[in-house]
C-alpha cells in the first residue's frame, strides 16, 4: 500500500485478484476498512513483545479464587 493511501479503484483490483469481485458500490467501504486496518497492524507492528514467549509455551490452567483477603 502506498503512503497515500489505497483507493477505491486499488480495492476493487485485489478483491477481483483474490477471486472476490466487489460491486461498485462497495469500493470506497472496501478501501476505508482496509486502510483502518492497515494502520491498526502498523501500530501492532511497533510493539516490543521482548522476552515475551510464543503461545505454544503458555499453558492456561483454571485458577482457585480464595475469598479470604
């Protein structure tokens, strides 16, 4: 995607690219919901996981609430 943006017309041809042929009425939709997610995976793309481990490493167990404080 370029830095202005995807427009509707750009849309239009990676929906019909990915076998998903738009109609025209839904091209600047289309193109608003991809450039929200774009720049909400731009942002995710940032964050510094560090030393966090991989999903497979975690293992959920239920926990035993006390009520005593």
């Amino acid at each position: 995607m370029s830095a202005a943006g995807l427009t509707p017309s750009e849309a239009a041809r990676w929906a019909a690219r990915a076998g998903l042929p738009l109609p025209a009425d839904r091209h600047t939709a289309v193109a608003a919901t991809a450039e929200y997610i774009h720049s909400v995976v731009a942002v995710l793309r940032e964050l510094d996981f560090g030393d966090t481990s991989p999903a497979l490493a975690y293992r959920a167990v239920e926990e035993k609430h006390d009520a005593a404080v």
